[in-house]
C-alpha cells in the first residue's frame, strides 16, 4: 500500500452516501471513504470473512491500535499485534 496524504480540497466533503446500504454506521462509511488503507484492509478481508464483519474491522484496529498505518503494522511482531485481533465483537 502507499503512503498517504488527504487531499486538501476533500478533508471534510466526502461523506459515506453509498455505503449506507451495506448496513456499516456512518462513523464507519466516513472512515472507510476518507481512508484508503482502510478500503484496502476491508478489500482484502472481505475475501476472508461475512461482508459487514470485514468492513468494520478496519475502522475497529483503528481504534484499538490508534493507527492503520501498514508500515507501522509491518514492523509489529505477530506477538504485539495478536491481542488487538482476539479482542471484542470484531
């Protein structure tokens, strides 16, 4: 994945319109579509599991991690990151 920088001109005007219909909350459409890694982590684990399940995991290590940055993940140790995966709903 690549490093990224929002656009300037979009920071506050893309909302989730279309993803209402997937039964994710706003909170979570808005986190999806103003982050691309996001999008791709919940890309890549909707091949894995139920459809809403992946789609809000993103958003959900987000909030366990503080980040979802793929270069910090790289470089956490399996050990460290375990915990963050076994815990809660999601």
């Amino acid at each position: 994945m690549l490093r990224y920088s929002p656009c300037p001109q979009m920071e506050n005007v893309v909302k989730a319109i279309n993803l209402d219909s997937w039964g994710l909350s706003r909170e979570v459409g808005d986190f999806l579509m103003q982050n691309p890694n996001a999008l791709h982590f919940g890309a890549i684990f909707d091949y894995l599991i139920a459809y809403q399940k992946a789609w809000i995991t993103p958003f959900e290590l987000h909030k366990r991690l503080g980040h979802i940055d793929p270069f910090r993940l790289e470089k956490m140790q399996e050990s460290q990151l375990l915990p963050y995966f076994q815990r809660g709903k999601y």
